[in-house]
C-alpha cells in the first residue's frame, strides 16, 4: 500500500494519488480535493457565475469525481478528465435551475480593457476598467451556455479547442463554431448595449 503521509501525498503525481484514493484512503482524496479545489471552484464561477450555489456546486463535482474515478483510464490527464466532470456537472446544474447565468470575469479575448490589478490607472481609468469588465461579464451571461462553456474554457481557462472537444464529447469543428460564434454574439450584443466593441 502507498505512503498515506500527508507530505508524500502532496508529492504524488496526480495519477499515483487518484491510485490511491481509490484504495478508500481519506487522505488520499482529501490532498485531490486540496490540489483542484480553486481551479474547480474558479471554473464554475466563470461558467455559472458568483453565486451562493457555486460552492454546492463545487461538492457535487467532487462527489462525482469519487464516483467516475475508478473509470479515470490515464488516456488523458487527471485534471482533464476533471475539467470534463466539472464542465458537465455545471452544465446540468444550470438546466436543473434554468435561471439566468452569468459569468464572473471577462474573457481573455477582451483583454485590452484595464484589469483590476493595474495599480497606476487613474480613477476614472480604473472605474471605466471595472465598469466595462461588468458589461463583457453581464453579456457573457446572455449567450448561449454551449457558447458560454466553449468561450469560458477557451478563452479564460486556456485550454485548446482538441481539449474542449475531448472534454464536452463534441467534435471540434462544433468546439470552433461555438467559440467563433459565441466571440460574435458577445460582440454584438456588447455594441448594441452598451456601445463597446471587443
């Protein structure tokens, strides 16, 4: 059996840990949930958006990951194949609610307006910043979820579009398509409300 010391837990590649956690060894799955917890969380907030939900949702995702991970097959990494479970969760989550989802952050793809961290900004820069990052993440909460999703893992969590479509079980040409598509909307939608191009 594995060392179950917590430093050589915490040492573990994340197969060799997931090895071990299946073996019913508490602090094996406790280090998982240690490892993945803020990209999990941060995920569903950019997905559903900053909601009291979103730690419930969160549970349910790592709930689901003891449940499918002696399916795990080491065809792809562990955090992908968490990524897979964390987008799906999130998605059946939101039409189990069917309320208005909004995301939590804007896009990378509108990274030319100021970030929050940009300390040297005026005051108004800094107001214009935060103002136009709540436009693009009100607008990103009007598209599609399909769309949402693809943008949110493209273009926020940085993951190629070979990625997504292995993630979401869709081909890629419809991975393409949503991000392309989803880029359009937000566009649009961002001119006609609020007069900002992207």
């Amino acid at each position: 059996m594995a060392d179950t010391n917590p430093v050589v837990l915490g040492e573990m590649s994340d197969e060799a840990l997931l090895r071990t956690a299946l073996t019913r060894n508490e602090r094996a799955w406790r280090e998982l949930v240690r490892r993945y917890h803020g990209k999990v969380s941060a995920t569903v907030r950019r997905i559903y958006g900053p909601r009291s939900e979103t730690e419930d949702i969160v549970q349910e995702i790592f709930i689901e990951l003891a449940k499918s991970a002696k399916n795990f097959r080491h065809d792809s990494s562990l955090s992908t194949f968490l990524y897979r479970i964390t987008t799906n969760t999130t998605y059946r989550y939101i039409k189990r609610h069917k309320e208005a989802h909004m995301v939590s952050e804007p896009a990378e793809f509108f990274a030319n307006l100021p970030s929050e961290s940009e300390g040297d900004l005026s005051p108004a820069a800094n107001l214009l910043g935060a103002e136009r990052r709540e436009q693009v993440r009100v607008t990103l909460g009007r598209i599609s979820t399909e769309k949402r999703m693809a943008l949110v893992l493209f273009e926020m969590e940085g993951l190629t579009l070979r990625e997504i479509a292995a993630m979401l079980k869709v081909p890629l040409q419809t991975v393409w398509s949503r991000v392309l598509n989803g880029r359009k909307d937000m566009a649009k939608m961002l001119t006609k409300a609020y007069g900002v191009a992207s």
